[in-house]
C-alpha cells in the first residue's frame, strides 16, 4: 500500500483555501474540506490510481481527482517506481479556478 505525502504547494493551497473559509466565518465548509481531504488520502492509499490521468513520465502519472463533498479538485502524483510507492498530493484547486496546464 502505498505512503500518501503532502507536497509544499498543495499545503499552500489547502492554507489559502483554509484561510478564505475562515474569513468567510464557514466553520462547516472548512470541516467538510478537511474530512474531504482526510478521506481521498485514506482511498488513494489503497487505489492510487482512482483520479484521471493527466501527464505521464517515466512511470509516474499527475492524476486528478474531486473531491467527495467540497467543490474542489486535488492534483497527485502516483510514484510507484520508489522502494516503497508513494502517492504525493501536489495541487488543491476550486473546481472554479483556472489551472495551470499539467507538466
């Protein structure tokens, strides 16, 4: 099974995410983003191939996957070449949001 990882950006984002909520006073939404979060990294521990492929390289895949409950989409990278595999959470975006083309 592979480890799940938080990359910087993607704490970044969540941070930024986090922090909007919270000026908006919506303590249910932040609740509901972090159990989101707490949840797709439980699933992806056991299918880290669930999100859709956007880019592939050398046996790693950026994948994208929504979120259950919360309108947002969380990038990923599944690295299962490493001694132990790793699912690596790269990007948080609002389903919203323009992002970035995927490398």
């Amino acid at each position: 099974m592979p480890r799940v990882e938080y990359d910087a950006a993607f704490r970044t984002d969540l941070s930024h995410q986090l922090t909007y909520l919270a000026d908006r006073e919506d303590l249910g939404a932040i609740d509901r983003l972090q159990a989101d979060i707490a949840d797709l990294a439980d699933m992806l521990a056991i299918f880290p191939l669930a999100g859709r492929e956007l880019a592939r390289d050398d046996g790693e895949t950026l994948r994208r996957i929504r979120l259950r409950s919360t309108p947002f989409a969380v990038w990923y990278r599944f690295e299962p070449t490493l001694v132990e595999a790793a699912v690596v959470l790269h990007r948080l975006f609002h389903v919203r949001q323009r992002t970035p083309r995927p490398r």
